[in-house]
C-alpha cells in the first residue's frame, strides 16, 4: 500500500493535480486528456504513470486506447494521515474549552 507522503509528493505536481481533476469528471483515455492540458500527450502518459504508481488512478484496455479513472480507494492513506490532524485538533479544542469556561459556564 502506498504511503500519504508518496501520494502527497505526487500530487504536488500541478499537471498531476490537473489530470486528476479531469479524470474526476469521468475516465477519459490519454489523448483526450492531453487535449485539454498544455503538455503534450507523453507528458501526459508518465504523469498517468506516477498517479497509477501511487494507486490514484486506474486504468482498462478499451479497444487500442488506454482509459483511466480515479480510485477512490487511492486516496485513503491521505485521509487517515489527515484525520489524525483532524483528531489531534478536536482534543486540542475540547482541552482548551475545558481550560477556558465561557461567561456562561460560570454562572
């Protein structure tokens, strides 16, 4: 399984961010893609390579092209590692609402 920080690093590359904006709108094979972006289709090809390396995108023969979609599996190591985050500040809150009582509380 892919780790958050792997997939994180991919997904620090704007065309990467780009590809799989569109791909949330639906699978699309590599040239339409590349249509849509301003790199060039190969370009587009290897960032396809990394997404699927980190296991964001997935991807079917359909005749003599190659259509990917996103895995929305993929994308869960980034929410466990950013709900620990999320936890960690929602017990920060809670022990900072316990230190520091509104007006309200007092009376």
């Amino acid at each position: 399984m892919t780790n958050a920080h792997t997939i994180l690093s991919a997904l620090g590359d704007p065309t990467r961010q780009a590809i799989l904006d569109l791909l949330l709108e639906g699978p699309q094979p590599v040239g339409e893609l590349a249509a849509l972006l301003p790199v060039s289709r190969p370009a587009v090809s290897q960032h396809l390579k990394v997404l699927k390396e980190v296991g964001l995108v997935v991807d079917r023969q359909e005749g003599t092209r190659r259509v990917y979609r996103v895995d929305p599996a993929g994308l869960a190591p980034v929410r466990a590692y950013l709900d620990r985050f999320w936890k960690q500040a929602m017990v920060a809150f809670a022990q900072y609402a316990e230190d520091h009582p509104t007006e309200e509380q007092h009376r």
